[in-house]
C-alpha cells in the first residue's frame, strides 16, 4: 500500500517548446518565481511564464505561456542554467564557458572592461545558496574544471566575475554542491566534503563516478544528499556523519530532490518517492524519458527529452487521511508531526488532534487500548465521542452530536466488535476506566453531566464497584436519565444515594426501607438497615427522623433507638427535645430504657425528671423480675446492681417518690439503706444494714460512700454512729448474735482506726473488752498522736527561731519605708505605714503579700513562708 | 527549500558491524521490539533511537554485504561504541571482522568502545537455546565455554548452517577466539591492554533468537558510554553555537581534527 503525496502535471508541452522539430532535446531548467527557462540541445534558452491554474476537478495544473526564445550563438547544448535574480542575471554554461545573460533579454551581457564576464573550461558549477558572504549584489558560484583537478570559488557580479579561492583536489570533480564553507564533491572514485576556508577536507564514501553519475544535492543547512553504491540516496552533514539512515532507490537513479518530508528520485522510467521520516518508499510514478528532478524554492520540476512537468505534492490533510483511512497510524502521524513547521502553529494544532483523534479510534477499534488511551489523551477527545459508541449512555438531555466529518467508521461498539459481546465487553471496559481517568480534567468541561451519567450507567449495567464512590462523591449525574437505568439493574442502594445527593432524602429513605423490608432486592449492603438509622442520625430533616424512626423502633429498637442516642448535633442538625422523644417513645419500652440511660448515664444530663424516671425504670425491671418464677437469677442481679449504681450515683431522683415505691418490699433493702442515706437517715440505713441485712461490710461501704464527698468530721461522725450500732447489740426481740456484732466493731476499729477519735472510743468500749483484741487500733492510735504532737513541738520550734532571727533582722537593721520607696512585689510606693516584712527586712505591701500566697498554688494550703509580721512604722 | 527538521538529536552512536547474515538486524530487533523475525539483509543501513534515561541514544545497523562496505566508515564516523558482530556457527564471519571491518573503525572516537558479540548462541548451546528472559543474566561462561569445546584440529568451517530445532550444530567460534582477538583489536588501536575494558567484559555471546544475553549486551554498552555523553555535553556547554558564523568554525574545526 502506497500513498498519493504527490501528483505530476504537465506544464511545457512538448509543441511549445519545439513544435515538430523532432531532434530537439531538453538539456537544462531553471525556475525562478513564475519564470521558466529551458536550455536546449541546440543552443537556445526558451522564457515562460508558469501560472498556476485550478483544473475543473480541483486538481492543480499549469498554465505555460512562452516569452522568448533566443538562440546563444554557439554550437554546443544549453548544458547548465541557473538564476541570479537579484542581479536579473542567467548563469549559463554552454560549450564549456560560463557566461552571464540578461534575465528578461536573453541578451549576453558584455563584459565589463575586458573579458571579466566569462570563465572557460569549465566542466560544472552550482550556486551557493547559504553563502557566508552576505552581500545580496553578488552570487557565489562554486566552479569545477574541465581539464585540471580544482575547484574555483567565484563572485559573480551583475557584468563581472571575479574568483576568490581555487583549490586542488585529490581526483577530478564532476558534481559539486555547496554551503556555507563546505563543498560537497563527487571524484571519480569518492565524495569527499571540503571546506575552502580552511581547506579541511573529509572523505565521505566511495563512488565510482565513471560507472554510475552521482548525485550531491544540498538539502539543508550543511547536510546532502548523494547517490550511494547499491542505489542508495545517503544523506551526510558538513562534519560527515550521517544523521539519517539511507534510502533505497533503483541503481539507475539519474537525478534527486528533496520536498520535505520526501525524498523525490528519478530513474529512466519511474519516479520514487521515500519518506525522510520513516526512509519507507511512499509513492511509484512512471515516467518515461525522465531526465532532469530539480527543486527550485520548494517546487519540484521535471522534464523528459520533450517536455516539463511539476510534481505538485498533494495537501498534506489528503496524504494524512489517506493514510489513516488504510489503517497507517504511525506514519500518519509522523507525517503529521514531521510537517509541523511548515504549518501555521494555531493550525497544526488542530490537524494534529484531530489526526491524534482519528488514530485514537483506528486503535480502539484495533482493541489497542493502551495506544488509543494515548492518542484521545493528547488529541484531547471530546470523550462524548467516545461516549456515543455505546447507545442510550448519553442522556437524553445531551446537546452532543458527533464530530463532522467523522473521526470513525464506528456505528457504535456492536458494529465496532461486528457482534462479538467478548470485545463489546473489553471496549466498555476500557471506557470506564478511561472516563474515569478524564472525568475529573478539564477535558470535561461543559460536559460533566454527560460523562458522570455515562460512567454512572456503565458502572451500574457492568457491576462496578466504583458505583458507590461516583455517586457518594461531588457528581453531575442526571437524575431523570438514571433513575430508570438503576431501578433496572436493581441498585436500589445506589440509587437511593443519588436521591439523597438530589436533596430527595425522602426518597431515598422510601426506596431503601423496600429493600431493607424485603420488598425489593439488592444485595448491595447487607447492613442496609444499620445504614438507614445511621442515615437517619445524621439527617437534617428533624420530619424525616420522626416518620421513618417508627418504622427503625419496629424493627430492632436496640439498633432503632440509635436514631435517637447517636443524633450528631450541630448548626445545621437541630437537636430534637428529649421530653418529645421520650413521649414518642412511650410505646418502645426497651428503646425508652436505652434513650433515658444514654441521656442520665452517657450524656449526663442534670434533670432530675430523667434520672427519676430511669430509676423507676430500672426498680419496675427488678420488681417485675423478681415476681418472674422461676427466677432468673443472673438477670436479677444485673439489673439490682444497675438500680443500685444510679441510685447510689445520681443526686437528682426524687427519693421520697422512690422510698414510697419500695415501701413494704423486704427484698429491696439494701436499695432502701441507700435511699435513706440519700436523706442522710444514717441511723435508718445502718439499722437495716446492721440489723436486718446483717451485712457488716456494705455496712461499712455505706459510711464510706455516704461520707465520700464531706469532711473528716462528717465520716468520723458516721463511723461512730455504725460503732454504736455495732456496740449497742442487737435490739430488743430480734434475735441475734451480740457477740457477731461485737467482733464487726472490733473489725470496724482495727479496720479503720485512723477515722476514729481514740478517746471517745475508749470512753465507748465496755470495759470487759481485751487489749489483745484492739491492739492494732490502739497501737496506731498512739503512734498517730505520738506523731501529731511531735510535729507540733517541731513546727512551734521552728517558729520560735525563726521569730527571733527576724526581731534580730529588725534591730540590727531599720527597715525603711517611705512614699519614695517601692514594694517589691508590685512596685507601687508605699502610702500608709503598715507593711509587711520579708525575711532579709524587705518592706512589701500586706495586699501584695496576701496576693501572693494566695496565687502560689504550693502555699495555698500551707501556712505562708514568709513568717509575716506587720510592721507599724512609718519614718 | 524549507529547513528540513532534525528528529530528536541523539546524544551518542553506536554502531553494529560485521558479515552479512550474522544476525545485526535480528539483534537490534529483539532489543527494541522484543521479538524475533524474519528479516532481509539490510540495504544501506537503517538506525534507531533509544531513550536511555535522559539521553537519546542512536543505534546504527549496517549493511554486512560487500557492496555497501564502503559506506561503514561514514557510519563509524563519531561513534562512541562499535559492536563486532560475528556468528559463532561461522568461523569465517569472525576472520571478516579483522579483515574487512577494523579498519572502518577508524573513523570512531579516540575513546570509542569495542565490543565482540558471537550471535546464533542458540545454535550451538542448549543454555542460550532456552534462555526466553534476557535478565536471566550470564549463566556460568567459563562453565559454558568448557562444555562447548571444539575438538581441537578441526579447521575447515562447514557450509552454512540451518537451524534445525533441538540439533546442536558444532561451535566453530569460541569464546576464546574471541578474546584473542579482542587483545589484537586493542593492540590495533594502540591500546594498553591494561588500561582498557577487560576482554571478559566486552565479549559476549548472544542469541537474537531466544534473546539470550540480548539486553546485557545493549545495556552494558549504554552504561558504558554514558561518559561520553556527559563530555560531549559538557564541550557544547562550553562553546555554545548559537550565531551561524561560530557554528560554521566549530564544524570546521572538528572537520579537521577528525582527519588528521
Ligand atoms: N538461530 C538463529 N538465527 C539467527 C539469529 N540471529 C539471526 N538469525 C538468522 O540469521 C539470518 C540473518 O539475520 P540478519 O539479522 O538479517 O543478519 P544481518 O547481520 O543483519 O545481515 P545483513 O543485514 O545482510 O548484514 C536470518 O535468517 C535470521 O533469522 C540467532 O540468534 N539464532
Ligand atoms: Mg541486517
């Protein structure tokens, strides 16, 4: 397969140029502008006019008029031409003479002064058209002679030329080309580059000359183009290295242009075409007689024996399509990207997606996902093009219409994959992964709603798991377009999400109680119901929380009540009141008990109508529990230990109402003890501890908890009281064991000796009692007054010195306050005599000192350091 | 005539060398394509860049046939590393690399690299004939040179093999062929042994088939040139050739050291 990159169109035919003269050939061209030279075998330079025409079909054509004809007054061919048009001179070599003629007249210009004009012997030459000399009056011309071994530098002038350089050469030079410094020569066994600044030279490759013509053409700046053995094209630059790889042409190779990005070469019957971009051979014209390819300013001109003809490349577009349209990706958009300089930037740019975008399609419908992926990426793809592969996955409220002219052949995937569902399955793959990788760019923008519906549909028909995190994250799904497409693949959970993100919370609570109820199926979350009540926690619509809590209760309170107990409050939440809770929950009474223990126990809410009510709660669970036969022990004791817990804890119940419900209820008393101690009726409560639980050690506890938050005095006034109880024995008509309660004081005393005041004790002990049995009351007794009233002599002690060191400080040295004198703490002066002195009979303010001690966390509850005795002076 | 653009620059060159049918063009092949195919004997000769971290590195594949012999020079000009390619079922491709080849390295840089690769591995050694992964490293050479022996006294190399699957062919190169003539190739360029990269290092043996030792081989070679690369990058730095005149002289310049 082949490209068309270039068509031939004739432009001087043969009966214009030479009418039926049959034995008159073309030797040489030139074209300059619109100008046309021919040079012929028998001595004549013919001038036409080249216009430019559009044929009927678009086509490009050629329209030749001639000008002139002027016969040059020798024997010999035309055999070289070349114009100098700032000078509005022809070069021309003929009969082995270079010779300047007028541009317009065909006139040979005379020499100025004498012969100047003309150099002989000459066997080739080739204009610099990259010289270094910047003059634009002047041509430099590299000149190769006929007979010697050199090759001449020459300025050529409008009526003179004049040579700058000769150099030798190491064989005969028979083609030259030059640029800059550098002079290509093809020898008669090589090519060599020579630069005629400083007479470097560098030997290129072998070429016989003598078997086959070479070629040295210059393509650039400081690279050529030359016929290598084999028919080759091989490109070398000035330094001789060769940056790109070679071409292939046929042995026979008469002559080579470039017209990028081609290389155009002409043999005795065809014209080949290769890309310098891939070296690849792009096009085969025939042509007969071929005999001269030269590019002049960027057209290439040919011409047989008879006849001119212009390769006109064809529109770079055309090639590129032409190319894709045979699946030619690669060299498209080589092609594309080789031609980017010769293209206008904003223009490139679009040529350049849109083949991107073409290539893309070519790969996907290739399935070379990775490629296309590549290719749509860069080419920025509208992705609804994408899109619209797959029917119904644009909603219909889309405004997209497919690209025109198309960038595929697709009708959509089922055509795409001619019905094979396997790849119809890969392609739909691809596109999910792919809108998920644009969807949050820009390549989006002014399409999000079309590519998160399309993306939420695939999702949902293909079972992603993605599904969830479209629709719980920022998203422009259409709602109307979706609804339908998940009720039909059953993802009631999603869909009750894309509800909710619609501000539609009520219905998406109603679609997820069917599921949650069994009503309809998606296994999406088998925690569905946890997530309503969740759902319901958090919602803002107090409404919604009173309709559908109901509903949450019914089903499971404990998980239900959650609704309530785990309500996150904030601006935007308002709280619900717990009074209109409770009523709503009159008929709940397990989720009733469970909202009161959170308001009581875990928000300790500080009412006493809550914590009442829970502890009626709790005494209606012990009562009913135990009226239960066979009773169930374990239960009993829970909810004993829970009733007492709060009763023990909370300051707030009513205790009367409490005491009233448990009146005559032998089995509740320990909680009565507790109640009476709450009425601070320590002398009831121990009785029933003592007496009728006969449970020393809760009796014990109680003193202990019902002092917890007072003074010493208070727990050693209770302790005493439990000692009398315990000391006073049993009372009249209840039968007991004096001598058991006898052993719980003594218990009581060596347990908790240090709460007791030892002399009344003492005083309260019948005198029977053995020391042995007190001994560890009575010996830390002793040890503790021993200890106190030492501590008091030390303290005193050192009170005592540290008076006299300071009546010393004093008497040795006045302390002088004065209004001028500031107080060292606060460093106000001093306005009335009284002050205060610190040790070293520092004078500081009695307000400051007080301050002081009270500030001083450490000293608080100490006595002040500072021994502060008040000084009534004033001097 | 528009300028015609340059691809990427490449950094550095490395060319392949060596007789037709040896197997350069199935080298290159299994390294930037993974694979092995079918190929026809290069015409003129054909190059590829590889993308070696941050650099460009151009890969030349030249035409083995006599005919296209004189263009090797031209290829060599400015390569900072040569890889002699030879067929170890073929005694005499070994023989053409000193005969023929050598003397188009001339051309290369001072500092140039030289590398001996013994291709078609697979042909006469079970180990490179399984080798699909590359990675899989050099196995035990000198174990493997041991197994290989050629029965000494045995010349005459015979016609040209065909690849029979599973039929060993006998080994008409080894490897110590190989590093003998590397020590000569050294001494060709006026090179002390003892200051140049080590025979064992730079002989290798490869199958483009199987691609045993294919990637070692490349990737030995572009981290060996990478201080080339820096050097030339540093010369550029050093004369920026911006205005055309100065790039003209540095070109000329560097035109005439090349040659002397
Ligand atoms: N068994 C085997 N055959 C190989 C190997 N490498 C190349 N060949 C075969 O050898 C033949 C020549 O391979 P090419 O890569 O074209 O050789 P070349 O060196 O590029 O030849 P020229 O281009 O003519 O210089 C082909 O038939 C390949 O299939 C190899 O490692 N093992
Ligand atoms: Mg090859």
């Amino acid at each position: 397969m082949s490209v068309k990159a270039f068509e031939l169109v004739p432009a001087v035919e043969r009966d214009l140029l030479m009418g039926d003269k049959a034995r008159i050939n073309i030797e040489c061209i030139e074209c300059c502008g619109k100008h046309l030279y021919v040079g012929t075998n028998d001595c004549f330079i013919h001038h036409f006019l080249l216009a430019e025409v559009a044929s009927s079909k678009g086509k490009p054509g050629y329209l030749a008029q001639k000008l002139l004809h002027k016969y040059l007054g020798l024997k010999k061919p035309v055999a070289e031409l070349r114009a100098a048009s700032a000078l509005e001179r022809l070069i021309v070599l003929c009969e082995g003479i270079v010779f300047l003629v007028d541009m317009v007249t065909l006139e040979t210009v005379p020499s100025a002064g004498g012969g100047g004009a003309k150099i002989r012997g000459v066997a080739s030459f080739c204009v610099n058209e990259n010289p270094v000399n910047t003059d634009p009056f002047c041509v430099e011309m590299g000149v190769l002679s006929s007979k010697r071994r050199t090759v001449q530098i020459y300025m050529v002038y409008e009526d003179r030329v004049q040579l700058v350089k000769e150099l030798t050469t190491p064989e005969q030079p028979c083609a030259v080309s030059l640029d800059g410094y550098f002079l290509c020569l093809a020898l008669t066994t090589q090519y060599m580059i020579l630069n005629y600044n400083t007479g470097a030279s560098q030997d290129l490759f072998p070429y016989n000359s003598e078997e086959r013509r070479p070629i040295v053409k210059r393509i650039g700046r400081e690279e050529f183009l030359l016929a290598a053995p084999g028919g080759l094209g091989m490109f070398a630059n000035a330094e001789g290295v060769s940056q790109r790889a070679p071409v292939r042409w046929s042995e026979s190779v008469i002559g080579a242009a470039v017209c990028f990005p081609y290389v155009v070469a002409l043999d005795e019957s065809f014209i080949t075409i290769h890309s310098m971009l891939d070296q690849q051979l792009k096009q085969t014209l025939s042509f007969r007689d071929g005999h001269i390819l030269q590019n002049f300013e960027g057209k290439v001109i040919l011409a047989s024996t008879k006849a001119v003809y212009v390769l006109v490349p064809l529109p770079l577009e055309r090639q590129i399509q032409d190319l894709l349209a045979n699946h030619r990706v690669e060299e498209a958009l080589i092609l594309t990207e080789g031609a980017q300089r010769n293209i206008p930037k904003d223009k490139f740019q679009n040529l350049h997606k849109r083949i991107l975008q073409q290539a893309g399609f070519i790969q996907f419908g290739q399935l070379q996902f990775l490629e296309a992926k590549e290719h749509f990426w860069k080419g920025q793809l509208d992705v609804r093009e994408l899109i619209s592969l797959c029917p119904l996955l644009l909603p219909a409220s889309s405004s997209f219409t497919r690209c025109h002219p198309p960038l595929h052949e697709f009708a959509d995937l089922n055509h795409l994959a001619q019905g094979d569902q396997e790849k119809v399955l890969q392609c739909k793959k691809f596109l999910i992964s792919y809108l998920g990788e644009v969807r949050s760019t820009e390549v989006v923008n002014g399409c999000r709603e079309d590519v998160d519906t399309a993306l939420l549909k695939l999702y949902a028909e293909q079972d992603h798991e993605s599904l969830l995190d479209l629709l719980a994250s920022d998203n422009a799904c259409v709602l109307a377009d979706s609804v339908p497409w998940l009720e039909k693949y059953h993802k009631y959970f999603a869909l009750g999400l894309l509800y909710h993100y619609n501000g539609q919370d009520s219905a998406a609570l109603q679609l997820w109680i069917r599921v949650a109820d069994g009503e309809l199926q998606d296994p999406t979350r088998s925690d569905l119901f946890e997530y309503i009540v969740d759902f319901l926690c958090t919602s803002s619509n107090v409404d919604l929380v009173w309709k559908y809590a109901d509903w949450a209760l019914r089903k499971d309170p404990i998980v239900g009540v959650r609704v309530f107990t785990k309500r996150h409050t904030s601006k935007d939440q308002p709280d619900l009141n717990p009074d209109d809770v409770i009523t709503y929950l009159g008929k709940h009474s397990q989720a009733l008990l469970l909202y009161l223990e959170n308001l009581v126990l875990e928000k300790r809410v500080q009412k006493e109508k809550f914590h009442t009510h829970l502890a009626v709660l709790y005494l209606e669970r012990v009562l009913s529990l135990m009226s239960q036969s066979p009773k169930d022990e374990e239960q009993l004791t829970k909810a004993r230990e829970r009733l007492q817990a709060l009763l023990r804890e909370s300051d707030l119940y009513r205790v009367q109402f409490l005491l009233a419900k448990m009146e005559n209820r032998e089995e509740l008393l320990l909680e009565r003890a507790t109640l009476h101690g709450k009425l601070e009726e320590h002398d009831k409560a121990l009785h029933i501890l003592v007496h009728q639980l006969r449970d020393f050690p809760s009796a014990e506890a109680f003193c202990l908890w019902a002092s917890s938050s007072r003074d010493s005095a208070y727990r050693q006034q209770l302790f005493h009281l439990l000692l009398g109880v315990y000391l006073d024995g049993s009372p009249p008509g209840q039968s007991g064991d004096s001598g058991e309660l006898e052993m719980a004081a003594v218990d009581l005393l060596n347990r908790h000796g240090e709460v007791f005041d030892a002399v009344r004790v003492l005083r309260m002990l019948p005198e029977g009692w053995s020391l042995q049995l007190l001994r560890p009351f009575l010996g830390r007794a002793i040890r503790a007054n021993m200890h106190a009233c030492r501590t008091s002599r030390i303290a005193l002690g050192l009170a005592h010195s540290e008076n006299l060191q300071l009546l010393h400080d004093r008497c040795k040295k006045p302390v002088f306050v004065s209004e001028k004198k500031g107080c060292h703490l606060c460093h106000n002066t001093f306005s009335e005599p009284s002050v205060v002195c610190l040790p070293g009979g520092v004078p500081v303010h009695t307000h400051c000192v007080a301050q002081r001690v009270r500030d001083s966390p450490t000293k608080r509850h100490t006595e002040p350091q500072f021994p502060s005795w008040t000084l009534q002076l004033w001097s | 005539m528009p300028e015609v653009s340059k691809m990427k620059k490449p950094d550095v060159k490395i060319v392949l060398l060596g007789d037709m049918n040896v197997g350069k063009t199935s080298l290159l092949h299994r390294y930037m394509e993974r694979k092995f195919k079918e190929t026809v004997s290069t015409v003129g000769g054909a190059f590829f860049l590889k993308q070696w971290g941050p650099y460009n590195i151009s890969i030349w594949d030249t035409a083995g046939r006599e005919q296209f012999h004189g263009l090797g020079s031209m290829y060599c000009r400015g390569a900072a590393a040569v890889i002699l390619t030879y067929d170890v079922t073929n005694w005499q491709s070994l023989a053409e690399l000193e005969e023929r080849f050598l003397s188009l390295t001339d051309t290369a840089n001072h500092d140039c690299i030289y590398a001996l690769v013994g291709n078609k591995a697979d042909l006469t050694d079970s180990k490179a004939q399984l080798c699909q992964d590359s990675d899989g490293l050099v196995k035990d050479r000198t174990e493997c040179n041991e197994e290989c022996e050629v029965p000494s006294g045995c010349p005459t190399p015979p016609a040209s093999p065909t690849s029979l699957p599973g039929v060993m062919l006998r080994k008409q190169v080894i490897n110590e062929d190989a590093v003998t003539l590397y020590g000569r190739i050294l001494r060709y360029k006026g090179l002390e042994e003892k200051s140049s990269l080590p025979a064992e290092k730079m002989c290798f043996e490869t199958s483009a088939k199987t691609g045993y030792n294919v990637d070692t081989l490349f990737e030995t070679l572009f981290d060996l040139v990478l201080p080339s690369i820096l050097r030339k990058r540093q010369e550029n730095q050093q004369s920026p050739t911006v205005d055309l005149e100065e790039c003209r002289m540095v070109g000329s310049k560097k035109g005439r050291s090349g040659c002397c």
